[in-house]
C-alpha cells in the first residue's frame, strides 16, 4: 500500500463526512462537494493500486532475471566439472560429412 492509496482513502472517508454534514444541515453544496471528494479519493486510491501493481510486477521480474541467472550460473558450473561441451550444429554437419 503506497501513500496514494492511503490518501485516497483518507479523502474518501472526508467525503463520506462532508457529505453526511451537507445532508444533515440541508446544505447541498456541501453535500455535493463531500461526494466530489469520494470520486477524487476512489480515483487516487486506484491509482495508487496500479501503481502498487506495477511495483509488485517490476519485482516479479527481477526475481526471475535473477533466478534465470543463477541458473544459469549453475548449468555453466556443471558443464565445467562434468567437462560437456556445447556442441553447434555446424559442428555436427562437418562431423557428418566426414563419416562415410
């Protein structure tokens, strides 16, 4: 929870009061300002949301750059000590062609 989806709430709950102010005394511009500010809060609380979402997305995929790193790491670790040679496909045609 980011510090827009907090204040979106905060000024959604503000609303809710003025609003509830503004019907009580009978005053409408109050009332209508309170429900201006529930929109307001709404639309920066889902703003705060997709950018949470975005974090949380940007983190997903550093953690798996990161695990693909170590996993390679890894295959080239094990290549080393079990001495596998990567063969390519060039390699493998003039192999073949040298058979009879």
């Amino acid at each position: 929870m980011n510090n827009d989806t907090v204040k979106g709430e905060l000024q959604k709950i503000g609303g809710h009061i003025e609003e509830a102010a503004g019907a009580l005394v009978g005053d409408e511009n109050l009332k209508i300002a309170g429900q201006e500010d529930q929109i307001k809060g709404a639309a920066r609380e889902a703003w705060g949301n997709v950018k949470d979402a975005g974090d949380a997305l940007i983190d997903r995929a550093r953690a798996a750059r990161f695990d693909a790193e170590v996993k390679s790491e890894r295959a080239k670790a094990f290549d080393r000590e079990h001495r596998v040679e990567i063969v390519h496909e060039e390699r493998e045609a003039e192999r073949d062609e040298e058979r009879p």
